[in-house]
C-alpha cells in the first residue's frame, strides 16, 4: 500500500472518528445536564466553630467536657434551658482546646444556608438565615464491635449523631448510620456528616475511582444517563488517536544510505 493510500485512510478514520466523538461528547453533555435538572446538586458550606462559649440566635450555648466517675468522658451541651449529652466516642487530645480536643469525631458546625460562601457568621449566629441552622454532629463505631478494631472497619455500619439547635431553644437529636446517610447524598445531614469521616471513607476520595466504588450513587447516576455516549467517547477517542499516529507516520521520511562507488 502506498503512503498516499495510507494517508488518506489515517485522514477518513480522523474525520470518522473526530466528527463521532464530538457527537458523542455533546450528548452526553446534554444528559449530564438533563440529569442535574431532574436531580439538582445543592452545595453545603459549613463554618466551623471552637468556641465552647457563645450565643446563638439570642441564647448562650456552652460546650464542656467532664469524666464520669467510670472514667468515661462526656460532652455537655447546653442551648438555653436544653441540655443534651454525648460520650466520648473517639479520640480525646485536651491540649488542643475545648473543641478541638475531638475534631477526630466531632464537630460543632455553622451551615449557612442559602448564602453559602458570603455568610457572616456573626450576623449568622445572631440572626440566623434561610436554610441556617447550627448544628453538632459526631461519629461513632459500628454498635456492638470494638470501637478500637472492628468498630472501626465496619464504616457503613458507623452511627452519626447529629443534634440540632433549633429556634425556639430546643435540642433537636437524631441518629443516623453511614447507610442511611449515603442513601440521601445531596442532603445537609450528609454533607455535615463527611465533616467528622475519615478522608479514605468520604465519595470524594472513593469516587475518584468509580470502578473501585461503583456503589457511589452520584456516579452510578451520571454513568447510567450517558448511556451510550461514555464508551462511543471513550472509543473515538481511541480512533481519533491512532488515525493522528497513522499520518503522523506517513510524514516521516527514512532516510537512505548514500551510493558508494
């Protein structure tokens, strides 16, 4: 086969190929785009807090940590004239402050509501705002297992519990496992949960590779509505790459060794 013949094969499979992943693409763009319509993606910002002392919306709200006479620790909450309770639940490092000491497994958490990034906190725990709430979430081992070992590894079996301030002075507590939580991904309840779980257990480190955690609902969604599109994309691409190495080697020239004589 000649090298014009060549040539003009590697071009028509260039054009073939590139004209079919460009369709493709913008297919799936569509869907992906039709998907998020159907079942928008609403982002959480949280503000951290560390004061174990402050007001929230007109009532002074107190966080301390005292051992029990079995030597278990125990976080007291106290909004108004609500009181609520939590063991300590993992680990507790006094030296890093009244807070801090169990960023581990717990935290106290400003959700800003439908100001998102813009919010001022202050105004936000003075006056509150749509969709704000103030809120303290923690995490523990999976019930009935060593809280060292199994209690551990047994991450979708971990009970969240998130305790809400709510505004009329009342202590709103509710207990959630990782299961029921990652059944609703898009939820304030999730987004606050990942605040207190390890990096290796969050989507956003298990959904980077979604063949290692396929049972991540987002991509499992946006990989069925492409359909079709994501292996023809995937394909082209491949065609559009060797047609571009095909012509690419139709331009080199083998240099010939010189006549002797």
């Amino acid at each position: 086969m000649s090298r014009n013949s060549v040539r003009w094969m590697g071009l028509a499979v260039l054009v073939i190929s590139g004209s079919a992943f460009v369709a493709s693409v913008l297919d799936m763009s569509a869907r992906l785009e039709q998907l998020r319509e159907m079942d928008p993606v609403r982002l959480h910002y949280f503000i951290p807090l560390t004061a174990a002392d402050f007001m929230y919306l007109g009532r002074p709200v107190r966080i301390d940590t005292t051992t029990e006479a079995s030597g278990r620790g125990v976080v007291h909450l106290r909004y108004g004239e609500s009181r609520a309770r939590l063991p300590v639940l993992g680990r507790d490092l006094p030296d890093l402050g009244p807070i801090e000491r169990h960023q581990d497994w717990m935290r106290v958490l400003l959700l800003a509501g439908d100001r998102g990034e813009d919010a001022d906190p202050v105004d936000l725990l003075a006056r509150g705002g749509l969709g704000s709430r103030l809120i303290v979430v923690a995490r523990g081992p999976a019930p009935g297992l060593d809280a060292e070992t199994w209690g551990e590894a047994h991450y979708k079996d971990w009970v969240y519990t998130i305790i809400t301030f709510g505004e009329s002075g009342d202590l709103q507590e509710e207990h959630l496992t990782y299961r029921d939580l990652a059944a609703e991904q898009h939820s304030w309840q999730f987004a606050a949960a990942m605040n207190v779980t390890p990096s290796l257990h969050t989507p956003a480190q298990r959904s980077s590779s979604p063949i290692s955690y396929p049972n991540f609902k987002p991509v499992r969604s946006a990989f069925s509505s492409m359909g079709w599109t994501w292996p023809a994309a995937g394909v082209t691409a491949l065609g559009v790459l060797v047609s571009l190495l095909v012509l690419g080697a139709t331009f080199v020239s083998r240099d010939r060794p010189a006549p002797t004589g």
